[in-house]
C-alpha cells in the first residue's frame, strides 16, 4: 500500500476524499487495503481527526471504503458474484451500490419449494 499522506494536496475533506478515490481507481489502493486511522492521517497532515473523518463519511457513502469499528477502515471490495446476472450490470461496479428490489419480484428459481410446508 502506498502512503497516503504525501499524495494529499488539499487538506479538506474533499481533497482527502478525492485523493483517496483517485488512489483507488488508479491501483494504488487495492480492494481490502487498510487506511491509515483518522488520527494517524490527521497527524500527518497536521489537521484536525474531524477534517480526516469527514472525507472517510464522503468515502463511505459513495462506497469506495468500508468502516469496520474499531478494526479500522478498508477499500470496499469489488466482485458481487453472489447478484443474479440480471443484477450486475444494475450494480455497476463497487459492492456498495444498492438496489431497489422492493419494486420486482423474485426469480421462482430461487424460492423454496411450497409442498412441504403445506
């Protein structure tokens, strides 16, 4: 894993965010790398823990990364090979997209067989 720090030119949650991003789409940052803690980034930026964790929340709801608590924070992870084909190309590529599935209905294949329970 790269560091992060010496990559950041803004010290904003945006410039943080986007370098994050930008490291992400280039390799830099490989799905299931860890990042550096709010507090370590924020240290080494000379910034203040809330600026860090304000650009991880923009990470997070776009889903390049994921909180883990106290384990600390992670690129999202990209394959869904577990979505129905239909679904993937809805999807797109990061596992955090969500999809509205409460306005289809569901593949029969997938339904458990009714008999036993009657």
């Amino acid at each position: 894993m790269k560091p992060v720090a010496p990559e950041v030119e803004e010290p904003t949650p945006q410039g943080i965010a986007t370098t994050i991003a930008r490291m992400i789409s280039s390799g830099d940052l490989a799905p299931g790398d860890r990042l550096p803690t709010v507090r370590e980034l924020a240290a080494d930026l000379r910034i203040s823990p809330a600026t860090v964790s304000h650009a991880w929340q923009a990470l997070s709801e776009v889903g390049l990364i994921v909180s883990r608590g106290r384990s600390g924070s992670f690129v999202r992870a990209t394959p869904r090979r577990w979505l129905p084909p239909r679904f993937r190309g809805l999807a797109g590529q990061l596992e955090a997209t969500k999809l509205d599935l409460s306005t289809g209905t569901p593949d029969p294949v997938l339904l458990p067989a009714l008999g036993p329970a009657l």
